[in-house]
C-alpha cells in the first residue's frame, strides 16, 4: 500500500476532492466547469489552506484557485 504512484487515478467521491475549499473557490469551479474546465487535483500542503489545480478542456493550460476564488498561476511544477 505505501509507495503505490496515486498520479491519474480519479476520486470516486468528487465531494471529497472539494472537502476544505472555500466557497469562493467553490462557486469560482462552478463558473470556470461551464466552460469545460476541471479540477484535477488539490494539493494540501501541512499547516496551509489546501491549493486547488484546475486544468483546461485541452489538457494543455493549468491555474490554482487561490482562496478568494480568482486564478493564479501554479508556484510549482506540473507533472504529467
């Protein structure tokens, strides 16, 4: 069990991958899925607010979602 690569592997409960998140952040998805945009992660770093990843229709462009639900641009890398 420990050690197994979690990468690409989809909740089955998309409540829990949106556990923790603001509700600005919420209604900010919402908005930004009507135009085909997903969350596909959420990186919960110890003692921070956890950073929501969302990623475009064509796969190709990623942005978090910062706390007041406005779009940023990810201060780390993006691994396939």
């Amino acid at each position: 069990m420990y050690g197994r690569e979690r990468r690409g592997q989809q909740p089955s409960d998309r409540s829990a991958l949106r556990a923790g998140l603001t509700p600005a952040q919420l209604a900010a998805l919402e908005t930004l899925e009507q135009f085909r945009w997903t969350l596909r992660f959420v990186r919960r770093p110890m003692f921070q607010d956890p950073v929501p990843v969302v990623i475009d229709r064509d796969g190709k462009r990623h942005a978090v979602l910062r706390a007041d639900g406005t779009l940023g641009e990810p201060d780390f890398p993006i691994r396939d």
